[in-house]
C-alpha cells in the first residue's frame, strides 16, 4: 500500500513539473510564429498607393494572419517599413510596421 502512495505522488510531482515546463514557455515570449501563406498582392493597385504586406499578429492565445493591403502614403514619397520581431532582453517582441 505504502508503494501504491510512493507511486502515486511520484507520478502527480511528474505531472505537475511537466505543467510547469509547458506553461512556462509564456514567460519567454510566444513561440515564434509559422511561415506566412503564400499570397499574391492584388493584381489592380490605385495610383499613389503601396502594398503593405500582410503578417501573424498574437492573440495572447494563437497567431492570427493579417491580410496584406494596398494602402495610400501619409505623405508622398514616405516608404512602408513591414514589422518584424526582435530580440530584446531575452524576449522576442513585434515591432509594428510604420511610414518613414
């Protein structure tokens, strides 16, 4: 009977340092995130407009894909700088896009 018990604390304390591992993964940031779709820009862009390519946005649960678009420049002249995640004190973050 005592072994039974032994057996089964050992197999909860298991259980429960595995939960830890897995859910620990969160402090470091979500995991990076899958290649994007394949996605051809729309074939029929309006003058004075530039293509803003789409990219996974985190839910706090998931990824989720934003659909690229053809968007109209604050103004003329200005270039679209995608987002793109980077390294920042052992954490990975997503700097949004943004007009230079």
């Amino acid at each position: 009977m005592k072994k039974l018990i032994g057996t089964g604390i050992f197999a909860l304390a298991l259980t429960t340092t595995a939960g830890c591992a897995a859910r620990g993964f969160a402090r470091f940031g979500p995991p990076p995130p899958p290649p994007p779709p394949y996605a051809a820009r729309a074939a029929h862009a309006r003058a004075g407009r530039v293509w803003v390519p789409g990219y996974y946005q985190w839910t706090g649960r998931r990824y989720r894909w934003v659909e690229g678009r053809w968007v109209r420049p604050p103004r003329p002249g200005m270039v679209w700088v995608p987002g793109y995640r980077e390294h920042r004190r052992g954490v990975y973050v997503w700097v949004e896009g943004h007009w230079r």
